[in-house]
C-alpha cells in the first residue's frame, strides 16, 4: 500500500513469487501452482464523476461559496476538501477497493485471493485453488462465548485454474458498466428534465452500503445470528429499489422466482467464472428450500400445504413456497420484536396469520439463508443496463 508507484510492479512481482514457494507441510509440492495476480485500475474520470453531486450540494447548501470561488477568497480546511458530503462514503466506493468485497468473499468459509489496496487500484492474488478462511482457534477468547445456530460445513468447492481469471474480469466488467450509470448525470433527470443531485448520490451510497454490507455479511460467517441481521437489512436496498419496485420481500424468499434468478446470473457468466462466484448463491436456494421442510404438521399429515387455522374457524391453505417465504418475511420484519400492534382490521387479520405460520414451523432457519443477498447483487450486476433504466424511471417520476 505505502511502496512508490514505480517500486509497485517489483514488489507485486516479489509476492507472487513468495506465494510459489509455499509447500505442503513435510513435502516438495507446491501449494498454489496455478496461482495468479490481477490490476485492478479506477481511472481518474470515475473519481471526478462519482464528486459532481458532493459539488452541487455544498453550492446548494452554501451559497456564499460561490462569490468565493470567484473571487479566490475560499477559506480552504486543513485536509484540503472543500466538497465534502458523503466524502468517505465516495472514498470507500472508488478508491479503497471495497467494490472487491463481495468478490473475494464469494467462497467463503474459504477464500480463493486476496486483495491490497493501492491508490485507485487494487492488486488481487489468486491462490488458484480454495483454501479454509477460519481455524478452531481464529477467535481466541471469543470462543467462551456460546454459540448459536447450527454450523454446517459446505466443503472445500472445486475450481479450474481459470476461474480466477474469468470471475475477476466478469465481475469487473460489470462494475464498470454499473459505475459508468452511477456517474453518469444523464441518469437522474427529474420530470421536470433538470438534473437531481441528490438523487445521484442517494443511489451512489445505496449501492456502496450494499457492497458493503454483503462483505460484512460474508466475514460474519462464524455469527450466524448476525450475520442473518445484515442479510436481512441487504434485502430491502434490494426490494423496491436495486430490483425494481414490483419485486417486494415475499419474492425475494420465494424459491421459484430466486431460481429463475439464479438461471439467469448463471447465462451470463462464463462457466468457469461461475466456478467461483455461485456456490454460494446455490447454497441461497437449498437453505430456501430446508425452509419450507420445517412445516413439521404438514411434512407429517405428508401434505405439499400449510392449513391456516383461523380464529374465526375457517381455514385458510398455502403452499409449502409461498408458506416459507411468508414465515421469512415474518422473521425479517420482526426487528422491533414479533406479535406487531394490531390497529386495525387487516392488521389484526395479517397477525392472525403469522402467529399460525410461526406455531406450525420447527423455527430451523438454515444459516444458509443469510446468502439470498449475494444472489440478487449478482442479478443486479449481471443486468446492469437494467438497473440504469430502473433508477431513471424513478428518478424522472418526481
């Protein structure tokens, strides 16, 4: 990170020979033969587009600032920025190399690579094979503490010396055509055809918080508590916004339609990219599909439906899908706490039926669950054109 620019391809060029001399443990073989290392590069027009909106909104906010500027009487701070707003948010998309996050983390428990940062690039190092991210003792004293949930070890995953390569350019490529949208000011023009500043950079931050977010998600994986509190948070960037606003929560866990996604992240990708970045989003849908086995009343009556009994008698029958994507909706809005106020008719209604779902499930909600966001960040980044028309929609309705 600290090395001269000059000195940097050197000392790459070091480091990928260093990691060719590791061996297995009381033999010659090497570990990482089919190792790799990659450049990852943000140009200088991404950073000054991705600043317009941070710009706007100080002059906005500011206007004394332009008599200043003209007259060259600024009175600039300490750090030098003038333009400040969502200053580290901005830094963290563009230039600290978060956008690789997701990427890197696509295998865990283990890991493929690693990244290091550099100014407005980053260098990734491929081991060319998945090695296991965690030991029994990672955690040191943490372990007293007890765990919850149940871990289950999804095994080292299998990839061709390709795969680095293809993952990395397809999920670069991608970010570019996502990033070129995000910057792009043609993008965030109101109804009334006049450019919306803060519009741009709500969508900026929304989709670093979601990078970020599913980096977090990923590094949590000995919490599975909280790890499935941030996946649950991920979600709604997703619903209404990311995915367009007729794809609501219920979808999201819905297993048909996260398997219609899933076919379609695997079309656009090369197959040996896939090799490493869906996995985890296979492991998405099995979890989706354990869920709908914990309908204990029904598995045992050997039914394909849940039967809602209701307080008024009747009875109300769902299937096994859309009964296990109402229980996930029912966990994820359960942040304040589960038995909601009933202040009305369709509210009251609306509790009846959860509090039946929760009484007729074992409560087994895999840990796997918690990948259903990787899944739909792969969506969104294997149509990137599509997002750009959702968020020009959008903004050009208000």
């Amino acid at each position: 990170m600290l090395v001269d620019v000059g000195d940097s391809a050197a000392l790459a060029e070091r480091c990928f020979d260093l990691l060719g001399l590791a061996v297995r443990e009381n033999t010659e073989i090497p570990l990482f033969p089919d190792r790799s290392a990659h450049l990852i590069s943000t140009s200088e027009v991404l950073r000054l587009r991705v600043k317009l909106p941070s710009i706007l909104l100080r002059l906005a906010q500011d206007p004394q600032l332009i008599n200043e500027l003209r007259t060259g009487t600024v009175n600039v701070e300490q750090d030098g920025l003038t333009f400040q707003s969502a200053e580290e948010q901005i830094r963290s998309l563009v230039l600290s190399g978060s956008f690789l996050g997701p990427l890197m983390g696509s295998l865990l428990p283990c890991m493929w690579g690693f990244p290091i940062s550099r100014p407005q690039s980053a260098i990734v190092f491929g081991f060319g094979r998945a090695v296991p991210s965690v030991t029994s003792m990672s955690r040191g004293m943490l372990q007293l503490l007890p765990e919850t949930g149940q871990s289950v070890d999804p095994g080292r995953p299998q990839f061709a010396p390709v795969a680095t390569r293809e993952a990395v350019d397809w999920w670069v490529l991608r970010l570019n055509q996502l990033f070129t949208y995000l910057t792009d000011p043609a993008t965030f023009v109101d109804s009334g055809g006049l450019y919306a500043p803060h519009e741009q950079q709500h969508w900026v931050l929304t989709v670093d918080q979601i990078l970020r977010l599913t980096t977090s998600l990923q590094m949590s994986v000995r919490d599975p508590v909280g790890q499935r509190a941030t996946a649950f948070t991920l979600l709604g960037s997703f619903s209404d916004r990311l995915l367009g606003s007729k794809v609501n929560l219920k979808k999201l866990f819905t297993l048909a339609y996260a398997r219609e996604q899933f076919e379609f992240v695997k079309r656009s990708m090369p197959a040996p990219a896939s090799e490493i970045l869906l996995p985890a989003a296979q492991r998405a849908l099995d979890a989706l599909e354990e869920v709908q086995a914990g309908f204990f009343i029904a598995h045992q009556r050997n039914a394909r439906t849940v039967t809602i009994h209701q307080a008024d008698g009747q009875a109300k029958t769902i299937n096994l899908q859309d009964a296990a994507a109402r229980l996930m909706v029912l966990h994820r809005n359960a942040t304040h706490g589960y038995g909601g106020l009933r202040t009305s008719e369709d509210k009251r209604i609306a509790a009846e039926l959860e509090e039946r779902l929760l009484a007729q499930h074992n409560g087994k909600i895999p840990n796997d669950i918690a990948l259903l966001p990787y899944l739909y960040l792969l969506v969104a980044m294997s149509d990137p054109d599509t997002v750009r028309g959702r968020i020009a929609d959008h903004v050009g309705s208000l």
